[in-house]
C-alpha cells in the first residue's frame, strides 16, 4: 500500500527538507518517526525541496508499508513521535504509482513581507522586515509581469543546476493584511530560490528608484539585473496540486489566518 500525507513544519531550526551529512533537517525527522511507528526504514518521497529556514503548509509525502492502520492510529503515532516544530496534518491511500514530487501538476509558494517601521517582535522567523514604505500599486504592477511563460534565467540561483529555465507561472496574488503584504505564486516548477529572487526584485523596484522594470529584467536573462534574494524564512510552501483530488483544497487560508486576516 503507498500512502501519501500533508505535512506542514516550520523551518527555521532545520537545515532544509532533505536528509544532509551532519544537519538537522525535516526529512530524517519524519523517517525516524516512521520507524518509531512501522518498526521500518521507510524512505519517503516529497513534493518540494525547501531550503533552510523555509516552511511549509502543505509539504506532500508519499511512502509505501505492507502495515495497515487506520487514519487516527497513523495520525496520532507519528505526530507523537515529531518535535513540534512538524506536524503530519492528514494521510491518506493513494494509487501504486502516486509520486508527490513527479505526480504533481504544479506548486504554490507564499511570500510574506513585513511592512512597518515597528520590529515584527512576534513574526520575525515568518516574515521578512521591510521598514520603508512599499508602494503597493507599484509592485502589484510589476508583479503582474512574471505571469505567464517566460524565461526565467534572470530569477534563478547562480548555483541552479536545472536544465530548462523556461517556466509557467499560472497564478499571481498580492494582498495587505495590516501590516503584512503576502506575495502568492502558483507555477509548473520553480527554479532554485526563484520565488525569493522574485520578491526581492518586486522589493527593491517597489522601495527604491530603480529604472527597470520586471519585463526588463526577464529579457536580460542575467541575474545580475534582478534584486537580491529575498530571506528564507518569509518563504511558505503551499503545496503542489494533482489530478488526485486528496489535495484539492488550498491552504491559502490557513496561511492567512496566520497573519490575522
């Protein structure tokens, strides 16, 4: 039987999702509390690779167990073998040939600015702090620029190493709660620290007088044009989205009522 659950974890004291040589991550954390549970060294497959410090409201995995429970017994055993900084959320059957990483449609990332000349005293492992003033039509503007399929060399880490930097973004959003300015993106894939590179880019033309636009940077094809990137921790994983209908549902809200909306 493969099973598939969502996970939901904050990143800030793990080294990023996937197992690494001397670090604590979020995926060694799950497999030892699957063994805890199965008496088994599962390994299991993911729908995202997230980088250090970032989080996730709907990080899919998937692993196959000879083992049958029922959901409340997966549930409870496997949470009560996590630290509380990672939660397994929901489990469920999926079909034999189910991959949370290459069954996946597309993914949704979240971007979360903090805005105000006051230090997010309670939210700043969750936000990045911006205390000058963002001109919100400004980036709504420019951020309208990345949607569609474009070649996206110029918002990718100079470490990148994926073959094809031509992506699709579907879904773009902007919204103020209070002091906080979310940036949603919805796309195929995304390239090496690409969501983070955006925001930086749609910080930067927003705070300071820069003369390119993001059209403009898009054509040059070149890093160099784009902003800095963006900190780890204002970064969420939303999650992927599959023909399967167990994770239909968006976890937008969940990350809105976070931030107080």
């Amino acid at each position: 039987m493969r099973y598939a659950c969502i996970v939901k974890y904050d990143g800030t004291e793990y080294a990023g999702f996937q197992i690494q040589k001397n670090a604590k991550t979020i995926q060694e954390e799950i497999e030892k509390a699957l063994f805890e549970v199965t008496k088994s060294n599962l390994k299991i497959n993911y729908s995202g690779r997230t980088d250090a410090g970032v989080h996730a409201l709907s990080q899919i995995i998937d692993f196959e167990t000879d083992i049958q429970r029922d959901k409340k017994n997966w549930l409870n055993g496997i949470n009560s073998n996590l630290p509380l900084s990672i939660a397994v959320k929901d489990i469920f059957e999926v079909p034999q040939d189910f991959n949370s990483r290459f069954s996946a449609i597309e993914r949704s990332y979240a971007y979360v600015i903090y805005n105000s000349k006051d230090k997010p005293l309670f939210f700043n492992s969750f936000s990045y702090w911006i205390s000058n003033n963002i001109d919100l039509d400004k980036m709504t503007q420019q951020m309208k620029m990345l949607e569609g399929k474009h070649d996206f060399t110029s918002f990718r880490s100079v470490n990148c190493n994926a073959k094809n930097p031509i992506k699709k973004i579907s879904n773009l959003k902007i919204q103020r709660i209070n002091k906080f300015i979310i940036l949603s993106f919805t796309a195929n894939a995304f390239l090496q620290n690409m969501v983070r590179i955006m925001a930086g880019t749609l910080i930067d033309i927003s705070v300071k007088n820069v003369d390119l636009s993001v059209n403009d940077i898009i054509k040059k094809r070149d890093r160099t044009f784009a902003g800095k990137t963006a900190p780890a921790k204002g970064l969420f994983f939303l999650g992927p989205r599959y023909k399967y209908d167990f994770n239909s549902k968006t976890f937008e809200s969940d990350l809105l009522n976070i931030f107080g909306a």
